[in-house]
C-alpha cells in the first residue's frame, strides 16, 4: 500500500513544486547564514586588529602620562559567534557581538551597536529556523488540507471507500506519506546546515534537531485534525492558513505589545544621561564630595593623596566611577524588566508551540536576549578588571613603557547554553498528543 501511496505522491505537482521550494529558499536560508558568520568573522578580525594598532600608536605619543592615554585606548570584549549562530540568527543582527570599552564611565559605553541599514534590520535575517519555523508548516498545510475532501469532490471517495473496510487507515496512510517527505526534507536540510556551516553534532545541535522534528509534529496533527472534520477543501484552506497566521503573526505580535506596554522599560539613554550627570556634576563640587564614595567602594586607594587645586587622574576615574553608581539603579531596573519580559514570553509560549519553537532555537542558538544580557553582566566584570589592574599605574604615576601590553589584546567570552530537555520538548509534545488523539477519534467516524 505504501509503495503505491509513494509512487502516486511523486507523480503529483505539489510534490515537484515543494520539493523545489523547501530545498531552494533552505539551501539559500543556510548560504545566508554562511555570510553572517563571515561577516562577524571579518568583523572581529577588524577589532582585534584595530586595538592592536590603536594601542602601538597612542602608546608612541602618550607614553610619559598613563592616564592620559588610558583616556583614549579602548579594549575589546569579543563574544564570538558559535557557528550554530548562523541556524538561528535570532536578535544578534541588532545586539552588538563586540564591545570597545575605555577605563572611564560603562553605562555611556554599554549600550553602543553597530551601524546597519534599517532596512534590512526591518525585513530580517532569511536564517533556517525561519524556513523552518514559517514555510515547513506552509508545505504541510498545501500538501494535506485536501486528503479526504479532494476525492469526495471528485466522486472517487465512493469507489475508495468500497476497496476497503479500514478507509480512515487509509488516508492516515497518504497523510504519513506526505509527512515523512517534509521530514525527510528537513532532516536533510539540517545535516546539509551541519556540514556547509560546520557546525559540530553536540547537544545544542540534537536539540534544535528534534525541536524542529517535533514543530513539524504539531503541524502534521494539527492537519490531521482539520481533515479529520471531513469538511470541505476550500474549508480546510482557510482554516488552516487563519490558524497559521493567528499562531506564527497575531499571537507573537500580541503577546509581544502586551510585554512592552505591561513592562516599561527605561531607555538605556537615561542610563547614559544619568551617568554623564553624575559625572559632570562632580566638577562643581569640592573633590572630598567624589573621593568619599570612590573610596567606599575600593577602600584600597586610601593612601593616594588628592590635591585640591589641582588635576589628578585618581579625582578624574573617580568622577567617572560615580557616574557609573548614579546609574546604577536604572541599569539594573533595566536588566530586571527585560528580563521580565523574556519570562512572560517563555511562559506564554508553552502553550503556543510557533512561539516555543522560536524561543527554544534562539535560546539553543545563543542569539536570544539571555545570552545577551549575561554578554552585558560579563562586560560590566571585564571593564571594573580592566580599572582596578590599571588604576594602581596609573595613581603610581608608571610610564606606558612599564606595562606588557601584549596581555591587553582583544579578550573573548565564552557563551554558556545550558538548557533542560523536559522544558525544551514537553510543552509542545503535550500540545501535539492532544491535537492527535482528537484527530485520530474523529478518522473513525469514516
């Protein structure tokens, strides 16, 4: 029955016509994200070149007066893109993957990005998990919504019907038919991600593997369950494509104007705003008023002297570290809120499985808000290192000759994904067994 189920299926347009689109827009899907990865490549070859250059050249002109040239150089925090990345692009196209940083005020300097058209930012990247995630269900839905409806329309329902006793096996038969081609499609897709973007086969990878396996599931109950009404073609088209576009745009779109508006998050501008007005406003007042609380954080400066009439760098990054503290309730107000929203969303799309599956790939891929947000917490380590080791040299009064700049090069980060299986596939296998039980029930009324 299956042999002749296959050789039918193959002999059909919408098999040619899916074939050519699914491998098509995912082969280019993947090459796409081949040039992301080479751009980002290209991108931190360019900054550790750069600091490398900046710091030979400033060192030359600077080298008697340290924190003056500490004023100018910047030092790169590089949180390098695995190449499981390029699957799931995700929010890395506007959440910088570098950032240059000086000695003095964090909050003026965190929130920098890179430049980029705002158009392509508006249409996005064309990554695989798109395809996956919009175009897969697509397929699914154009190849089934008319398994039972099509030969009832066309007066061969009755002839099917009297060749056999088991008639709803039989379409659950050409229902797994088509099934298993859109599987085999995917599967080979995301082997061919594996080997064109070298990505290694580690758990990260399964995870997205069988997270997808079981997206495409939902999908395949859910046209199932449609047909299983025993309703009409033009019923079941519509049907499905309303409840495509209420799962993978209208709900999305909902859930995310409710978290922004539940959720206000303070402009990473008044972060800015507050740090250069507690720095600035040091400078009309006596130095005391500055010493005191840049001594309450590092005690162990106490025995620089701070002369009142006239300028010293201890004074100068101490104005700027109280900037850093006048901000600091917003920036963490921030951090909590976006965290917040990232909460809400994931609890919310426990029960919407378009929503968990795009989670779950950014999450698994590293380009979600998480990752970034642990990015910005490990900057914020990385810049209060790079102050207390040079703060002694520069309060000593040492020379740019007295330091191993060789040990200042670009640093990376390393990204941490850990993740749980059960949270990862049980909400959308529940979701997925309920859809097929009902559809299933329904068959038999046949």
């Amino acid at each position: 029955m299956y042999s002749l189920l296959f050789k039918s299926f193959f002999r059909t347009k919408i098999f040619l016509i899916s074939l050519v689109l699914l491998m098509s827009i995912g082969v280019i899907s993947i090459l796409i994200g081949k040039q992301y990865l080479v751009k980002q490549e290209k991108t931190i070859v360019a900054a550790q070149e750069f600091q490398d250059q900046s710091i030979k050249r400033n060192v030359e002109y600077h080298n008697d007066d340290l924190g003056l040239l500490l004023y100018y150089l910047r030092f790169t925090l590089i949180n390098k893109p695995e190449n499981i990345n390029a699957i799931s692009i995700g929010q890395s196209d506007v959440n910088p993957l570098l950032q240059t940083v000086t000695i003095r005020g964090l909050e003026g300097q965190k929130y920098d990005t890179d430049f980029e058209n705002p158009s392509l930012l508006m249409s996005g990247n064309l990554d695989l998990g798109f395809v996956i995630i919009y175009l897969f269900p697509l397929i699914l839905i154009a190849m089934t919504f008319n398994l039972y409806s099509e030969e009832k329309e066309l007066g061969t329902w009755k002839i099917l019907a009297a060749q056999t006793s088991k008639k709803a096996s039989f379409l659950f038969k050409k229902l797994i038919v088509r099934i298993l081609f859109v599987f085999a499609v995917l599967v080979l897709l995301l082997f061919m991600a594996s080997a064109i973007l070298q990505i290694p086969l580690n758990q990260n990878f399964w995870a997205i593997f069988l997270q997808s396996i079981l997206y495409l599931c939902f999908w395949s109950a859910l046209c199932l369950w449609m047909v299983s009404l025993l309703k009409s073609s033009s019923f079941n088209a519509l049907a499905l494509i309303s409840i495509w576009v209420v799962l993978t745009i209208l709900i999305p779109a909902i859930v995310n104007n409710y978290v922004i508006n539940t959720y206000q998050v303070p402009e990473a501008l008044d972060a800015m705003v507050e740090q250069r007005d507690g720095y600035h406003e040091k400078w009309d007042l006596e130095k005391d008023a500055t010493m005191t609380g840049f001594l309450e954080a590092y005690p162990q400066f106490a025995k620089y002297s701070v002369p009142e009439d006239e300028f010293s760098w201890i004074w100068y990054y101490g104005m700027q570290h109280m900037g850093d503290l006048a901000a600091e309730g917003t920036s963490k107000e921030m951090m909590e809120k976006v965290m917040k929203r990232n909460t809400v969303s994931e609890n919310i799309a426990f029960f919407i499985p378009t929503m968990h599956a795009q989670l779950s790939f950014n999450s698994l891929a590293g380009t979600d808000m998480i990752s970034h947000l642990e990015f910005l917490k490990a900057l914020s380590k990385f810049h209060e290192d790079l102050r207390l080791g040079f703060y002694t040299k520069v309060f000593d009064k040492k020379s740019a000759d007295s330091l191993n700049w060789k040990n200042h090069e670009a640093k990376f980060y390393a990204t941490k994904q850990d993740f749980s299986w059960l949270h990862l596939m049980l909400p959308t296998l529940i979701i997925t067994m309920i859809i097929g039980v009902f559809g299933a029930i329904n068959l038999q009324r046949l």
